[in-house]
C-alpha cells in the first residue's frame, strides 16, 4: 500500500509537470540572457541546466517508481531530447551568445510549435496537412503582433535593446 504523500504526487503529478514545464520553459531565455552576461558559454549553460533538470527528474521517478529499464523508451525520449531541447535550446543560446537579446530569442522561439506542426503535416500526411490552408490563416493575426514586435527589437531599426 502506497503512502498518502505518494499516492497524492502520483494523483497529481500531471499538474506538477505542467507547472514545472512553463517554469523551466519561460526561464530558459531569462537563464541564457544573465549567463552569458556573466560569461558562461552556451554548452556550459545547457550542461548545467540539463544535469540538474536530470536529476530532477530522476528523483521524480524513484519516489513514483517508474520502471526505467525500457530500451526502445530511453532511446525515443534520447531523439526527442536531442532535437527538441538540445540543439534548438543550443541555439537559442548561441545566438543570445552573439547578442541577440532574450526577449528576441524567445519571440523567434514561439513560431517553433508553428513550424514543427506544418512540418508534421507534410512530412507525416497528418490531418493537419489537408487543413494547412486554415491553419494558416489562423495564425496570421499571431504574426500580425509578431511581426512589429521583433522589428522594434532589431538594433537596426532603432528600437528598444538590452545592450551589455
């Protein structure tokens, strides 16, 4: 028989992730702007954010006992990890590293759902592929505020940036 505190993580732990994900998510910009002020490179900030948020995760899933010796799984998330985090958050942080400001960054960021779904479409033969037209539109109000946004961050045009 579980524990009351076990079986309440395990009731809740798709709040929890939840929350986790939009904090871990929302600060990586943040997390790249100040380190790489204060002179870290971005393998280093990554190394850093990921062995801490592996051994997060790890603690999570002893108290949960989560069997962790599927192959086929850990070899999935590893793909997944590696294309999703490791190298998009790899140049999200190279190009803050080479004076990008945080808030340009996690602004180009936010068209990733976007791209990956319309990459996914075609690549998959997904429903979303014969609704490309309407995804589309829907999403040109979005870049509509996009698009201003990112203009008057550009140094170029004179906008506000966060200089070193």
């Amino acid at each position: 028989m579980e524990s009351p505190a076990r079986e309440a993580l395990r009731r809740n732990v798709g709040h929890l992730a939840s929350v986790a994900l939009v904090v871990m998510w929302s600060s990586g910009f943040v997390g790249a702007e100040l380190g790489v002020r204060s002179g870290g490179t971005p393998l280093q900030l990554l190394g850093w954010r990921f062995t801490i948020l592996a051994a997060m995760l790890l603690a999570v899933c002893l108290v949960l006992r989560v069997d962790l010796t599927d192959g086929r799984a850990w070899g999935r998330q590893a793909i997944i990890g590696l294309l999703s985090q490791a190298a998009f958050l790899y140049l999200i942080f190279e190009g803050v590293n080479n004076g990008v400001d945080g808030g340009l960054a996690a602004l180009i960021a936010s068209l990733q759902p976007l791209l990956v779904a319309t990459v996914a479409g075609r690549i998959l033969g997904s429903a979303s592929r014969r609704s490309c037209g309407s995804a589309w539109c829907s999403a040109l109000p979005a870049l509509r505020w996009w698009s201003p946004a990112t203009w008057a961050t550009d140094p170029r045009s004179g906008g506000p940036t966060c200089s070193r």
